[in-house]
C-alpha cells in the first residue's frame, strides 16, 4: 500500500471516529421528546464550562493528570442526548447541527488527547518536578480558570487563543528549576490551543451568531504571570 493509500485510509478512519458519535445521537440517542428539556446549545456550552471549571479544581487540588477525561467526556454526550429531546434541538436546521456536533467533536478530540497527554508525558514530568509547582503549572490553572468563565456566556471559538499562546510565551520565564516539566507545559498548552485556534474559524463560519461579534483579542482575562 503506498504512503498516499494508507493517509487516505487514517483520514477515513479518522473521520468516522469524529462522525460516530454524532451518528449515536441521530440514530440510537433514545431521549424524551419534551419542551422542558435543556437547550441543545447552551447546554453543550454550560457543559463545557463545567468540565473545565472541574478540571482546574482537580489541576489545583493535585493535578491535571488525576482528572477522568473518560467519564466527563461521557457525561458530556449522554448530556447531549438528553438535550436532543427538546423541541428546539428537534427543530434544528442541519446547518446547525452540523456546527453543533463539530463543536461537540473538538471539545471530545482537544480533551481526549489532553487526557492521554496528562496520563503519560504529564504524570511523568510531574513525578519529576515534585511538590512544587512551576510557573508554567500555574499560569495553565489561571488559563483553566478563564477559559471555564469565559465558555459560561461565550461560545469556545470565539475565545483569543493565539493571544493566550503568546502572552505564555511572552510573559512566563523559561528559567528555573524542573525543566522537563516547564516545557511540557508549554508543549501542551501550545499545541492544545493551537489546535482550537484551528478549528475555531470553520465552526464560527457555520454558526450563525446574533450580532456577529467575536471575543476581544484583548486579553484581559486573568493576570499574566511575571
């Protein structure tokens, strides 16, 4: 099989992996069709914010790699499916649900591999660093804070991503002790947000949003670190 073959059968592979759980919802979701039902969208947003608002708990209370990525990212399409039940998610255009299972599929894929991230090269440049927390461990609990109360009034693609990449880079030393654990921190923030930063302008495009506004690229969200 040539190099060309076996990239078009990942990128087979990998689409029905995002696909699938959309197809669950459409096919096999078996949810109580009622008016007092969640709103499909502001749930998977407040939803969201929860599971975000519970990670930084966790980050602070021990680390990010003591989180169960599996079970919230569970929780989260099982919410789904009980907020399909409701009369405007059953009266969603395919527009919209489209955008809205896209939005589903990123937040899965970003905390998914933040999960297998955590649990490997994360618990082992923790085991190193020690008790003691890095600059970088704490700027990611303050980014965890804001991004939490941001997605509670504002869809996630509109969050200033790229600006948050560089005011890391900018305004966290990279001197000082536990090396390894400094630059893992920045490989993770950097690539998970890079990834978001990504995706963000193809679900924004397909969302209609009242007003049209976006987040500020002002970041004003949370002190920087010195």
């Amino acid at each position: 099989m040539t190099f060309l073959r076996r990239l078009l059968v990942c990128l087979v592979l990998f689409g029905a992996a995002l696909a699938a759980p959309a197809l669950w919802l459409e096919t096999a979701c078996v949810a109580p069709q009622s008016g007092d039902a969640p709103d499909f969208a502001g749930w998977q947003r407040q939803d969201e914010a929860r599971v975000y608002s519970d990670l930084a708990v966790i980050a602070r209370r021990s680390s990010p790699s003591d989180f169960d990525y599996g079970s919230a990212i569970g929780g989260f399409w099982r919410g789904l499916c009980a907020a399909r039940g409701g009369e405007k998610a059953a009266s969603l255009a395919l527009d919209d649900k489209i955008a809205a299972y896209l939005s589903a599929d990123v937040f899965t894929l970003g905390l998914g591999l933040r999960g297998v991230w955590e649990r490997t090269i994360g618990a082992a440049t923790l085991w190193l660093r020690g008790p003691y927390r890095t600059s970088e461990d704490e700027f990611e609990l303050n980014a965890l804070d804001a991004y939490a109360a941001f997605l509670k009034d504002r869809p996630w693609y509109d969050y200033p991503y790229t600006d948050e990449i560089s005011h890391f880079w900018r305004d966290v030393a990279s001197s000082g002790i536990a090396y390894p654990r400094k630059w893992d921190r920045r490989a993770e923030f950097s690539l998970e947000y890079w990834f978001k930063a990504g995706a963000a302008p193809i679900v924004r495009s397909l969302t209609p949003a009242p007003g049209g506004q976006v987040a500020s690229a002002e970041s004003a969200l949370r002190p920087s670190l010195q």
